[in-house]
C-alpha cells in the first residue's frame, strides 16, 4: 500500500520529433549551444547576468527553424531575445543563422516552454511574447495538448512587463477563435485590434515554413496581438 499517488502525467504541446540533423546542424549544437545557451540552473533567470546588459526582451515560444526570431534579432539590436524550442534540427539552424549574423544578444533553450516560463522567467520580465503557428492538434481528442489554454495564458500574461505586447499567429480558424476567447477572457490583456477583431499582420512577422506550408494548403492566416495592461 502506498499513500501517495502517482506524478500525473504533463499533457505535452508537442511530441519530440528528432526529424533529419544534419551534420552542420549536429555541430552547431555541439559548438554553438555553450555560447548562445541559457545554463541549467534551479533558479529564476536574471537577465542582466544572461545578457550581461539591459535591454527591453522578447520572447519567442516555438521558433521552428528559428527564420523569425534571426530576422528579429538582427532588425532589433537593441533589444534581447530568447528562443524556446524543442525541435533539435531547428534549434541548430536558428544557431547557424546566429552565428553567422554575429547576434550576441540571443538566448536559446531547449526544453518545454510551458515548464520553463513557469519555472524560469520571473513575472514582469517580458516586454513581448511570440508565439507563431503553434501545433493546431486539430482533433478534438487531441485539443488539451493545444499551447493556448486559459492555465498557460494566465503565466504568459504574468511574465510580461504591464505595456508588454503579447503576439499569436495560427493558419487554423478553430484555434484562432479559441485563442481570442481564451485571451479576451482572461482579465488584465487588451485586444489591440478591438475586441473580437484579429489584427493586422504585424511588420516584424515574415513568412515561416508553417506559414508557407498553411499557404499551400489555401489556408487563411489569423493574427492576434494583446497588450498587458
Ligand atoms: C507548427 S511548428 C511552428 C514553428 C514556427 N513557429 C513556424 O512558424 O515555422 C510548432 C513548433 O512549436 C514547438 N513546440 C510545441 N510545443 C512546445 C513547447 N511546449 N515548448 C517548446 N517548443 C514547443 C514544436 O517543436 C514546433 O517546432
């Protein structure tokens, strides 16, 4: 008999796909992860220590092959950038693309952004959040594993500073329209485009592959943007 019960299981948003690693990317893991990594650590991050300066910082949940978050940083030098990703083929090429723009103001992890916000990012830290072309789960039986839920919203909205921008993109009508009532419902975020309303495309948004595979298929493209009151 035992009195405690078992560790209930994470939902996940994502399943670990290793894909094809090339071996340049394979080697810009090796290589480049000591530089542009954020060291494991059983504590909040500071952002000073991590960038060594102040600097407002966006953050960007999901980068895929990383095309949004290296234009980012290089339209942006002013500004630090945070990565999070799980897709190991991605992450060595969003560390290619670093490498070779010579961007020093650009952190990337490598693990579960729902544990790392949570565990990691201190409330008020954020000045933008960007989540582009999250995974749909497109059938209902596979909706829980969707990243927009009101328990993730509510940490999102907390990481972010108050005037913090909070961006979605999605190629899936049903998420958009779950991701705008999650968001309208939760107090403290203002829908910048009117309640209800997606938003226009944002200037700093280029196309990704997701976004150039939803294209193919003719999908329509929703984008929501929020700011933290
Ligand atoms: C559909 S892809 C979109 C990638 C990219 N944003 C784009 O537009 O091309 C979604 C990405 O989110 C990543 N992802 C999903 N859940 C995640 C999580 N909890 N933490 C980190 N990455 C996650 C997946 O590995 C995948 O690469």
């Amino acid at each position: 008999m035992t009195d405690s019960l078992p560790p209930q299981r994470q939902i996940r948003s994502f399943v670990r796909r290793e894909g094809r690693i090339t071996p340049a990317q394979m080697q810009a893991l090796e290589q480049l992860l000591p530089r542009y990594g954020i060291p494991a650590q059983p504590r909040q991050l500071d952002m000073l220590t991590l960038f060594g300066r102040s600097a407002p910082v966006g953050l960007e949940i999901g980068f895929g092959n990383g095309e949004h978050l290296a234009s980012l940083a290089l339209a942006r030098p002013d500004w630090n950038f945070i990565g999070l990703e799980v897709y190991r083929p991605g992450i060595g090429k969003l560390l290619q693309a670093l490498a070779a723009q010579h961007c020093d103001h650009v952190r990337v992890e490598s693990s579960d952004a729902q544990e790392f916000l949570r565990d990691r990012i201190v409330a008020e830290s954020l000045d933008a959040i960007y989540i582009q072309f999250p995974d749909p789960w497109h059938k209902k039986k596979h909706h829980k594993r969707r990243l927009i839920q009101a328990a993730f919203a509510e940490i999102l909205r907390d990481r972010l500073r108050p005037g913090g921008e909070l961006q979605l993109a999605t190629d899936w009508a049903d998420y958009a329209e779950q991701m705008m009532e999650v968001l309208e419902t939760l107090p403290g975020l203002r829908n910048l485009a009117g309640k209800g309303n997606f938003a226009p495309r944002p200037e700093n948004r280029i196309p990704t592959k997701f976004e150039r595979r939803g294209t193919r298929l003719g999908h329509a493209v929703f984008d929501l943007a929020f700011r933290k009151e």
